[in-house]
C-alpha cells in the first residue's frame, strides 16, 4: 500500500470512530435517565478512544514511512476496541430505536 491508501484509510477509519461516538450521544439524548445512566460509562471509554486514535493519527500524519505500520496498528486496535465499546453501549439504547 502506498502512503497515499494508507492515509485515506485511516482517515476513513477515523471518521468512523467519530460517527460511532456521535450514535451514542444520540441515543443517550433519546434515551430515558436510566439509560442515559447506563450508556455513560460506555460513551466515556469511547472518547477515550477516540482522543487516543486522534492522537495516533497526528503520529501517522507526521511519521516517516517505517513508522506507518505501527501506528496503522494502534489506529486499528482503538477502532476495534471502539466498536467492542459501542456494542455493549447499544445493549442499553432505548427500545424504540433498536434494529
């Protein structure tokens, strides 16, 4: 993969980690206290992996070709712990909005 992939990629990547952030700040607003309870915990280990993602992304985006693969790595792992987090999170989004 050439530099060029590999950024748009990632960039694509992290957009998707913003989007999935986004979903649950929905549903916590549409959702009732105690969900709103619930889904909490999950949203702060979400942005919390979304500041770390960012922050790997500025490493990629300043980095030298040997460093791409590592930090695509990190960028990747915070994507699937990401998506592991949203998961649990939607186990608690309102019923209405379930599919």
């Amino acid at each position: 993969m050439n530099e060029e992939t590999v950024r748009e990629k990632l960039q694509a990547e992290l957009e998707n980690l913003q989007s999935i952030v986004d979903e649950v700040k929905l549903q916590m607003h549409l959702g009732a206290k105690e969900a709103q309870d619930k889904i909490q915990p999950h949203l702060d280990e979400l942005e919390q992996e979304l500041r770390q993602a960012k922050e790997k992304w500025g490493q990629f985006e300043s980095s030298s070709e040997s460093a791409w693969a590592d930090i695509q790595a990190g960028l990747r792992l915070s994507l699937k712990s990401m998506q592991h987090a949203f998961e649990k999170a939607k186990k608690h989004f309102p019923e209405q909005d379930k599919k």
